[in-house]
C-alpha cells in the first residue's frame, strides 16, 4: 500500500473561487465549537480550512503538574462521550511504566466496561449523524438505548460521565453484586435497540443517497492522512488496536473487524453499527469469563515511577488514542502527550471534502465523529 | 502477533541507507540527525522490507537543553510498530525538515508541535498556530513557559 504523498495546499485548487462559506463555530452540525471556512467553486466544496482550538484547556501542560493519579480526572474530559476508554489507556500507560499490571478482575471489569462505552459512543453517533443528514427519528430511539448505559455506569461508578474509575492497576471499587445481572440485562436491551436503529436508518433511501459515495477517500490517501478507528476501517483496512496489539483481555475474547468497501459516509456509519454488535458479543463473554478476585494491585498509592518513557495505545471508538509518558523520576509526569485520534482523523477531512457538494459538507464533518474536547485537548 | 522494532534493528538498514545519519540507537528508538529526517522517513516508508505506511504520532519532548521530536510510526502490512528520535538544540529557533510530505497525517501534528513547543518545520505548507490564537506569545508547553500574569484580557474584548 503505497502512501500518496501530494502536498497538502490551503489554497484552492482551481483558482476560480466564488466565495468563501464560513461554517461555525457555532453551528449545530458540528456537534462543538469547530470552524471551517470552505472555497466554494458554484456548488463544489474546492477547499477546506479548519480552524480549531476553541477548546483548549491545555491539558498535557495540567498534566504536569498533577500526580500521576489525579491525572486521570482529566483524561475523563478528553473525550467525553467515551470517558472510559481514556482513562483506561492513561492508566494502561502509567502501568506501563511503574510495571505494575491490574489483576485479572480488574482487567474484565475495565474491557466490559469500555466496550459498554464504546456501544453508547457509537449510538450518539449514530444518533446525531441521522440528525446532521435529516432523519429526526433514530436520536429517539438512540439517546433511549444509550440511557440504558448511562445509567449502568452510574451504577457502577457513581458518575454518568467523568468516571474517575479507573486507577493505575486497577479500578476503584469492585462492581456491585448485580453487575452480572444488570449487564446482561443492558446487553439483551441494546442488541435490541441496536437492531431497531438498524432497521430503521441502514438501507432507508433518503438515508442512502445522502450517504452512499459521499465523502469517499481511499485505502491509500486514508494511511497516509493516519486516519485510524472507523474512519481507516471504512475505507477496507481492518487495522484496529484490539486485534493489531492486543490489550487487557481482548485476546482471549472472540470479534471480527468490520470493514467498509468504498471509503465513503455510509461506510464509516455502517463499520460503526457493526461494532456495536461486536461489541455486544464481547461483553457477553467476558462477562462469562470474568473471575472473583482483587481489583487493585497491591502496592503503594503514591507512585514514583523511575525515569524512563512508555506508550501505550488502545481502540478509542473515534480511532487509535495513543499515550506517551516521560518521567523523570518524581511523582509527577514530565511530558504527557496524547495521540488523539479525533485531531489525526481531522487531516482526512480535505481530501474527503474535495469537490463534494456544499449540502454535503455537513455529512461529511459528521461521518469523522469528532468530539472537539479530544481535538483541543 | 505485533512486532516493536528495537532502535538496534533500525539503525542497521538506516547506516547501511544513510552512513553517519543514524546516530544512534537503544532499545526504544533509533537516534537521526535532524537535518536528515525527512529523507528517512521517506525510506521507511517506501524500504518493502520496513514498509511504514502510517505516521502514528508526532511530538516532541523538552529536554531543556534540546528539543527531542518523537516520531512513532506503524506498518499496517507487518503489522510493527517503530520510534524515531531526533534532537534539535538551541532555544531561540529550532527547526528541522517537514515530513508532511512524506505523511500527509503529520500536517496538523507538526502545527500542533510548533504551536506548543516552538520546533519549527521547514517547508511545511501551512505552519501556523493551531490551538492557541493568532498572537499569542510564546510556547506553552516548553519547561520554561510563564503564564502572563493576571489580569489578562483577550484580543478582542473583556
């Protein structure tokens, strides 16, 4: 697979350039504060400039001042639709570097939970994007699926969002004694909720014909841009972190990779509907393998890892979020610097837009599913 | 199953490609003069035998007395992961290469860099702040980074 190199021009390609259409940063289809500014040639998208950064709260720079425990609360407000998967891959880094590893129980309970995060992720998408494209229907029936989640977690954590459940070697707490129960019972619900969603949205025509060949950036252009999670899977390269590098418990657990065959919205939205499934299934058995136990690594609270670097990457539902770690021996980071896949996938976005239709402008920016607190940081 | 190159296995083919280019190398990385970068990446990238098609992520590290740029970088087909270190000194005004046209991936990341770090690269299409605002003074996440004091007003207004 050869990467296309072409150098990335802002200016427009053709030189005639009718107006320039400001989207945002308010605008409701950019589920944030995003702007982009388009050249726009008749009814064809010709260029595109993003401007980002509205939600800057300079996290990696906080990071360096907190403990190494105390930076996870931040790493729940990266991304906040899927807090979970965030936290698990800050402490999967830290782990890394104390060499320290979370007890099997521990690790179940993360993988449940992060796949359960990663359902309710995909459902907003799936939710909002039928919104972007003009179906008012699925969000119902999304938001009401995701509910379901939402209240398992509150359950389980405390919280509905920003968790802060996770530890380094472990999770807080162990789950409730209904855990099991509960989820099984989500699980039965949502493969439901899903398949109705399913139903109602895939194959619709409208649905379709705003979708289908949309957006289409191919296998090639979609590496070199390092786009990586649903958006690389829907243009046909099944690269996902899960089954690439297996972490915590995924080896043992049994899913396919989905991936799509033209590159284009439709493809990114229906990799994401069959991760769900997937997803599911992996609950299902590593509820089934799940086994008693400590939920913490013994050792001490207060951490002061050696000096020395890790990395540790994990399958965020928006892509490949990576962490890299330095330290420098105290009991705070020295540099934390967060691959965020949301701000990488961002990079695909002018190679997508090129010579699209402006009506499709927003179909596009919402088949990347970016969360702007992952992109600004 | 995964493959993470060792800096050993690295610098073998690059001495080979590039002579006194690699300098060094460890367990994690293989060290390169910055100056020569983008042609290394360019023959990771194409070499079928090292085939690293993807430039997973970009950054670059504070040491004080150098800037240590971070390149991470990923073979779909292999299936293998390998870093890339180089080391930029001065304070004033680092630059090395771009390799935004070895990855068209790394464009926004190298913006990322110069905006926080103040690492400059040369001949990037488009090496303008990203995060921060037009105007804003310095490089927040460089060690020696102070926080204008209080009170500071924006640009435009209150």
């Amino acid at each position: 697979m050869e990467g296309t190199a072409a150098p990335m021009s802002a200016e427009p390609q053709t030189g005639v350039v009718d107006m320039m259409l400001n989207m945002g940063p308010q605008h409701p289809a950019t589920h944030g504060v995003f702007r982009m500014v388009l050249s726009i040639d008749g009814e064809r998208v010709v260029g595109v400039r993003p401007h980002i950064g509205y939600l800057h709260r300079g996290s990696e720079k906080l990071s360096e001042h907190e403990s190494y425990g105390q930076v996870i609360t931040l790493f729940d407000r990266l991304d906040y639709v899927s807090n979970l998967n965030n936290e698990l891959v800050f402490a999967r880094a830290a782990e890394e570097l104390m060499g320290v590893e979370a007890p099997e129980r521990a690790q179940y309970i993360r993988t449940i939970l992060c796949e359960l995060n990663r359902v309710a992720s995909h459902l907003l998408f799936i939710g909002t994007y039928a919104l972007d494209v003009g179906a008012m229907t699925p969000v119902m029936y999304t938001f009401r699926e995701r509910e379901r989640v939402q209240n398992l977690f509150e359950h389980v954590t405390g919280a509905r969002m920003m968790h802060n459940y996770f530890r380094i070697g472990g999770v807080k707490e162990d789950v409730p004694g209904d855990f099991a129960e509960r989820v099984r019972s989500v699980v039965r619900h949502l493969r439901e909720g899903v398949e109705e969603t399913d139903r109602l949205l895939t194959f619709n025509e409208v649905y379709l014909a705003r979708t289908r060949g949309v957006g289409v950036i191919s296998a090639a252009d979609a590496v070199s841009c390092g786009l990586t999670g649903p958006c690389l899977r829907g243009s046909g390269v099944a690269y996902d972190v899960r089954k690439a590098y297996p972490y915590e418990v995924y080896d043992r657990l049994e899913f396919d990779v989905p991936v799509g065959e033209f590159g284009d919205c439709w493809d990114r939205y229906w990799v994401r509907l069959q991760e769900c499934y997937e997803s599911l299934r992996m609950t299902e058995q590593a509820l089934e393998q799940m086994p008693d136990g400590l939920v913490m690594a013994p050792g001490r609270r207060i951490a002061r890892p050696p000096k020395g670097e890790a990395y540790a990457h994990a399958e965020n539902p928006r892509g490949d979020i990576g962490v890299f770690l330095v330290s420098d021996g105290t009991d705070k980071p020295y540099r934390v610097k967060v691959r965020p896949p949301s701000f990488c996938n961002l990079v695909g976005l002018e190679r997508m837009m090129d010579g699209a239709y402006v009506a499709d402008a927003v179909a596009i920016l919402g088949s990347l599913d970016i969360v702007l607190g992952e992109v600004d940081r | 199953m995964s493959v993470a190159a060792t800096g050993h296995e690295l610098a073998e083919p690059l001495r080979a490609a590039f002579g006194e280019a690699a300098l060094s190398a460890d367990d994690g990385a293989v060290y390169v003069a910055p100056g020569s970068i983008a042609e290394v990446c360019a023959y990771l990238r194409d070499d079928p035998a090292l085939d690293f098609a993807m430039l997973n992520s970009l950054t670059a590290v504070d040491y004080v007395e150098c800037f240590e740029v971070v390149y991470r970088l990923t073979s779909l087909r292999r299936n293998a992961t390998c870093v890339v270190k180089t080391r930029v000194y001065g304070r004033d005004d680092p630059a090395l290469p771009t390799v935004s046209g070895v990855w068209r991936g790394a464009v926004l990341q190298e913006r990322e860099v110069y905006d926080l770090m103040g690492v400059r690269f040369e001949g990037h299409p488009d090496l303008r702040r990203i995060l921060t605002w037009e105007g804003f003074e310095g490089h927040p996440l460089r060690r020696d980074y102070l926080e204008p004091p209080l009170p500071y007003t924006w640009p435009h207004g209150g």
